[in-house]
C-alpha cells in the first residue's frame, strides 16, 4: 500500500498485447502508478476498444493494486501546427485519445502543447488554444483532464516555461480544464535549475506565481544526457546525468507533491531492469 505522505512511483509502460497488459508489466516493475500511450504512438488511426478490452483493462487494475493510470498521447499530433490540415487531424486524434481515457477512466492525458514550425511563437499560442477549445467543445462533460507538459524548448516546440504556459492556459477558453504534467529533464534543459535548494525554490515560486501547484498533477522523473539549458530532450537514467540524485530528493520529499503519481520515461529494454533499477534508486531518496 502506497504511502499517502508521499509521491506515487512509477514508469511510462508497454501495452503491447492490450492496453491492460501494461499494468501486470507495472506490477512486475514494481509500479505503484504508470503511464501508457492509449494506442500506438507511431499511428494516426485504431480500432476503438472493444468492452473486453476495457474490462480487461479494469479487472487488471483491481488484480494489480495499481489504481492510477496516466496517458501521453502520440508524439505525431500538433496542436500548434499552422498547417491546417495537419492542425485538423491532430485534434482528431487528440479527441479520440481523450475518448480512451475517458472509457478507461483515465484522469489525465498528458500532451506536449505543441509546436509553432515556424509561424511564430505568437501564432503557435493562438494555434494551440484553438485546438484545445475545439477539443474541449467536443469532449463536454469529460472527466478526463489535459495536462500540459512543461518542454525542453527544443525546435519549435512551445511550453518551454512557465510563463509561456501561463499564456496558454489564459488563452484556452476552458482554461479552467486544464492541468500541468512537469518533467524534470525538460524543466532543466529549458532552464529551471533543481540542483540546490535556491533553484528549486525559484523553480517551484514562479511555477505557482504563474500556474499554481495546484495545478500540477503528474510529474515526469528523468535525469539529463545534457548540459543545464541546453534546450534539448534528451533523457538519462535517474543520477546517471546532469541534473544528479539530490535534485530528484528534493522533488520526491516536497509535501506539495504527495499523492501525485510520478513516472519514469527514462530509456529502457524490453524487460524493465531499468525501470526497477531507476525506481529503487529514487525509492533510496525517501526520508
């Protein structure tokens, strides 16, 4: 049993054979939470779940223990796009990737916000918060929330900090439906510096001056292959990286953050050694 005075642990899971069969991989990991992509991140189109699916899906998570599920949706879609054909399709797909959720009983699809490709961060805002409003027009009365993810900044890619964010969230009519997933990789490739005590105060008072803590439902754990504001995504293993274990302390023992589910996208084999190396070590941390 989890304990309710501290963060959830957990990492993003397969689900290969099922949607279900990522939760019996999140127990063999040793998951307390996972996260999981409702269909294959490198398609368009899926059948939509069957009710066996579903009632797969839920038996497993009685079976498991594991109650809190987490989605990202597919690295193909974006919301940002100035091309309006690739815009159109991309909230398409979002819609059906919140319809998922929503039949699996999925709190949280966790989206990058998107990306500009050019037109301009300005433009790429406008452009975000219109897919969402469209999204969320079609999608009244969900219990599924969207939570934006802070980025590493790289590219075109928008959401890179928390003011920008802001200027998201202010500029979505339902603003009030969305939430934010904060990866620690991205936060300090885009600059947020977790490594000793008065960064991450500064980190976490511009967060909640600009968004609110409140607002922040999930949390990705990664280390990073680069350099501090190197505005680039690269992950690594938990301490094996720049950002280093006492930065991972800090977040896992801010009581902010208890019952929040937080998962591991660090890179991985096909077995989740890694998975349960990395979770053993930020386990380690607890005081």
């Amino acid at each position: 049993m989890p304990d309710a005075h501290r963060p959830l642990l957990g990492a993003h899971m397969s689900i290969a054979g099922g949607v279900g069969e990522a939760l019996t991989r999140g127990k063999r990991a040793g998951c307390e939470c996972i996260q999981i992509f409702t269909k294959s991140s490198r398609q368009w189109a899926a059948k939509p779940y069957s009710q066996d699916e579903i009632a797969a899906f839920r038996r497993n998570q009685r079976e498991t223990g594991i109650a809190v599920v987490i989605a990202h949706d597919s690295y193909l879609l974006n919301l940002g796009a100035p091309d309006r054909r690739l815009r159109k399709r991309s909230v398409a797909g979002f819609i059906d990737e919140l319809e998922r959720c929503e039949a699996l009983g999925v709190p949280y699809l966790v989206a990058h916000p998107g990306s500009h490709v050019g037109s301009g961060e300005k433009a790429g805002i406008r452009a975000i918060a219109k897919s969402l409003d469209e999204v969320h027009t079609a999608c009244k009365g969900f219990k599924t929330k969207v939570a934006l993810e802070i980025t590493a900044g790289q590219g075109s890619n928008l959401g890179y900090s928390f003011r920008q964010m802001a200027q998201i969230f202010d500029a979505v009519h339902q603003g009030e439906r969305l939430r934010l997933c904060f990866d620690t990789e991205h936060a300090f490739a885009a600059g947020y510096d977790l490594r000793d005590d008065q960064g991450y105060a500064q980190t976490m008072g511009e967060l909640d001056e600009c968004i609110g803590l409140d607002k922040v439902v999930a949390f990705h754990l990664n280390d990073s292959l680069r350099p501090f504001h190197s505005r680039v995504d690269r992950h690594e293993h938990i301490g094996r990286g720049h950002l280093g274990v006492e930065a991972f302390r800090r977040v896992l023992n801010d009581s902010r953050f208890a019952g929040i589910p937080m998962c591991l996208e660090t890179p991985k084999g096909p077995d989740c050694k890694e998975d349960i190396e990395n979770l053993t070590t930020l386990r380690s941390l607890f005081k």
